[in-house]
C-alpha cells in the first residue's frame, strides 16, 4: 500500500442528507492515501461553510481536483482532466474549479495562468481557509506552507467503507534528492496523541473495523514523549478496532521499540511497506536514503524474525541519474534476496526544486521503461510463486465489497493485505471471516469461506 500515484483513487464522502439548502461540492482525488485523508478534511471544512458532496461535477457549484505532484505523468493527467472540466462547464452554471493538494503547492500561482478559467489553488496547507476563499471573485491562490496547521481540529467527514484513514503526521523532513514531498507539504509536525486516540474512538463509532495510520514517514511520528511505537500501543488498547496500519514507514526510522510493539501487538496487521527505491548502495547514497543496502537488508530481517507471518512490500524507482548496468543489475538481485510480495515500481522522474532535478538524466525513457518492466516480470513471477504457497491454507479477510468479476462472490484484504476474493457461505460486508486459499495469482487470492 503505497503512497502511490496515478489514478483518481475515488471520491470520496457521502452525498448529504442535509434539509437545508446547500452548495454542491465535487472532489476527486489523485494520488496517495494522504490526499484521500486530506480530501476527508476538506469535506470537513468546507461541511461548516454549507458545501455537501455531490455525485458529479455537472450537479456542483464547486468542482476540486486534489492533486499529486510525484511525478510528471500525475501531473499531467490532472492538467488533462481539469481542462475538460472547465471546456464542459456550462453557460450559466458558473461553477468554481479549482486545484488543491501537491500539484497546486509544486506550481501555486503559475496555474491560473497556464490553465485558462481555473478558479482557484490551494495548497495542503490551506485547506482551513477554502470556505473563505470560495466566496472571493476573482482567481485566486492560498499556497502558503504553515509548519503548524496539522487540522487537528477539523473532524474529517469519513466515506464508506470498512477502511478508515488517519493522519497521524504531515511533511517530511527527509529531504531524499528526488522527492517534491518536503517542498509541497512542508516540514514533518505531528499530531496530539489524545486527539488521535480520540478520532480513532469515532472511527469504531462510525463502524469501521480497519484504521489505518497515514505519514510521509510515519514511524517518525512523535508529539510529546509519545513515539510512534506508543501511539501503535494506545491504538491497539481501543475497544473495538480489528485492524491497525500504517505507511509508509522509513526504513532509517524504524526502531527496535517499534518492531517490539509489532511483534507483541496482534491489532497491527503483518504488513509493512518499506520503500527501498535501490539496491545498490551507489544510488541509495546519491538518493540519500539514510541507510545502505545491508542495513535494509537486516532490518527486514529483525521485522521477519519478530513477526513472522509479516508481508512486506516497497517502492523502487529506475532509472534515477548515473544509474549503471550494475546498479541496477543489484536491485533486481536485491529485490529477489528480499523475496518481496508486492513492489510500486516507477521510472524516475525528474522534479523541479528537488536536489536531483539538476542532474543530468542518463538513461533515455525508452531505457527506463525497459528496466521498469524487467523489474514487474520479475515481481510478478515472484509474488505469483509466494501466494501459491499459500494454496491451501486459510487466512482471515475482512469483507470489504462484492467481487468485481463473480457473481454472488465478495472481497477484502487478508491481514498481509493481500485481495482475497471468495465464496461466501454466510459472511456480509464488514465481517471477518476465514477464507480457505484454492487459487492464487501474482495479485489475487481466491477462495472459500470455511
Ligand atoms: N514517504 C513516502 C514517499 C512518498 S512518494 C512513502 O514512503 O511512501 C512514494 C514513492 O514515489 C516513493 O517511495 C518513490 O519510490 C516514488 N517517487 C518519489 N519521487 C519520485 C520521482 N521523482 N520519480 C519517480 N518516483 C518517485
Ligand atoms: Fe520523499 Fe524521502 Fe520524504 S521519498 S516523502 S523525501 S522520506
């Protein structure tokens, strides 16, 4: 579960019930889970200025697209889609529509320039402010970094399902030479403990089984006295919950007082996403990651030993600047050492304002685009063989929805969030219940229910 990119993963938030008469809003959101968390705040906040979600852009008085700014193509994707949406608006129905999230901070202001008839730009940081700055005229950009604002709070107005979001940390302080994260969010600032503990306590309220806790470097989470190690436990210690998560953990950030707590805490699920991006020590150095090869390598390790039933997945990126033959010769050897069962596997791409972004690319796209898909063959046939010696066995699946593609049959995430789709006897959305393993893929496992 990677902070990924790419896709509007869903709108989120429930059309309203409200009797009184209210603005529409309609929000999507692209990117990472963290912009998914944050879309929930922006619901939150703008709730309070009488803007209830709607179902289409054609019903909405606002349309919001919350924007990642990871790489060129997530940008370019956005920059497409808002264009449509502003060439569809119809006479008569002046809707606003605006951009939020990390695109908007990478570019601020530039946008209402570049892109004719948007509206508006708000940054992550800004989103406290939107209701005022929908009422204004004209054009207008809030693209102001606050180290502060972590909307603590703002109730985020949650979506269905059985799976609830929850920031526990904004921004980074890492500052790896390829990533745009620190420049859009800003520095890293965590939340209060209660406020967390309190909001956890809602989530169960509202019925969600699964928490799952959000940061750029969310092992680095601290407030107080209270690591991240302590939240994991005082979360573990709330009625109610099944589940806990959490990414994307730092693999320099990962203490020995959190792989205890993994280990002794059965409500966070044997799942960790460790991104590696390299195995090659050259590149994790030029990257400035903050650790080598073989200190990933004995971390992973130490996390399998005390958790053995742990799941672990990653991020890789290709082709960052001066990678050789044999850099990259040592990550597919190092991505086959580690026996990964999932990898987020992206071609680099260069980012403006990022340490990296002056360096000079030496591999063509063509050249990227070859390892990439070396390195997905390569993931594929071994997540396929790891699942397949699953067959057989039973995990337990918390039931998320219908299968997409059998009649009658339904889906969730096994605890090493593996999809598991199956043959229910009696379970119901939001149950858990165990599957037996009778078919797996390289993504799927398929089932009965026992
Ligand atoms: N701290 C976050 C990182 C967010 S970015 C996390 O651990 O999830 C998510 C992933 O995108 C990174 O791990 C990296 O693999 C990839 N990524 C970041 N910047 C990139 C760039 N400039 N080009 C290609 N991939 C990038
Ligand atoms: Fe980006 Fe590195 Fe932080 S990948 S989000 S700068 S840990």
């Amino acid at each position: 579960m990677s902070l990924l990119s790419g896709n509007p993963q869903a709108s989120v938030g429930q059309p309203g019930q409200s009797a009184t008469p209210s603005k529409g809003l309609y929000l999507e959101s692209y990117g990472c889970q963290m912009n998914l968390a944050d879309s929930e705040i922006i619901l939150g906040s703008l709730a309070a200025h009488g803007y209830e979600p709607v179902e289409t852009a054609a019903q909405a008085d606002v349309v919001l697209l919350n924007t990642c700014a990871i790489r060129e193509h997530a940008e370019q994707r956005v920059a497409q889609r808002v264009r449509q949406l502003i060439a569809e608006r119809r006479d008569g129905r002046r809707m606003r529509i605006g951009l939020a999230g990390c695109m908007a901070q990478h570019h601020r202001e530039k946008l209402l320039d570049e892109i004719p008839g948007l509206d508006f730009v708000v940054g992550p940081d800004g989103y406290r402010r939107l209701g005022q700055l929908l009422e204004a005229g004209e054009a207008v950009a809030d693209v102001r970094l606050d180290q502060h604002e972590t909307y603590a709070d703002i109730a985020p107005r949650r979506g269905e399902g059985v799976r609830a979001w929850l920031t526990i940390m904004r921004g980074c302080n890492r500052l790896c030479t390829f990533c745009v994260v620190p420049f859009v969010r800003g520095r890293e600032r965590s939340l209060p403990p209660e406020v967390l503990i309190e909001d956890l306590e809602n989530i169960v309220a509202q019925g969600y089984k699964e928490v799952v806790m959000l940061g750029q470097t969310v092992n680095a989470y601290s407030y107080g006295d209270v690591d991240f190690a302590q939240l994991l436990e005082r979360a573990a210690e709330v009625d109610g919950i099944e589940r806990i998560r959490y990414t994307s953990p730092h693999p320099a950030d990962m203490s020995e007082r959190t792989i205890e707590t993994l280990a002794r805490t059965p409500k966070v699920s044997p799942y960790v996403h460790l991104p590696l991006q390299s195995g090659s020590d050259r590149m994790l150095s030029a990257m400035e990651r903050g650790h080598d090869v073989d200190q990933y390598r004995r971390l992973l390790a130490k996390l399998r030993d005390a958790v053995p039933a742990i799941a672990v997945s990653t991020d890789i990126i290709v082709g960052y600047p001066g990678e050789t033959d044999e850099d990259f010769e040592a990550t597919s050897a190092f991505m086959e050492e580690m026996n990964f069962d999932h990898a987020f596997l992206f071609k680099y791409s260069a980012r403006e304002g990022t340490r990296a972004f002056k360096l000079e690319e030496t591999l063509s796209e063509d050249e990227k685009g070859a390892r990439l898909q070396r390195l997905i063959a390569e993931q594929e046939a071994r997540a396929a063989r790891i699942n397949q010696e699953l067959l057989g066995s039973v995990t337990e699946v918390l039931v998320e929805s219908k299968a997409k593609k059998q009649e009658g049959w339904l889906a969730g995430k096994n605890p090493q969030f593996k999809t598991v789709v199956f043959d229910p006897r009696t379970a119901a959305i939001g149950e858990l219940v165990k599957v037996r393993i009778e078919a797996a893929g390289s993504h799927t496992l398929r089932g009965r229910q026992v």
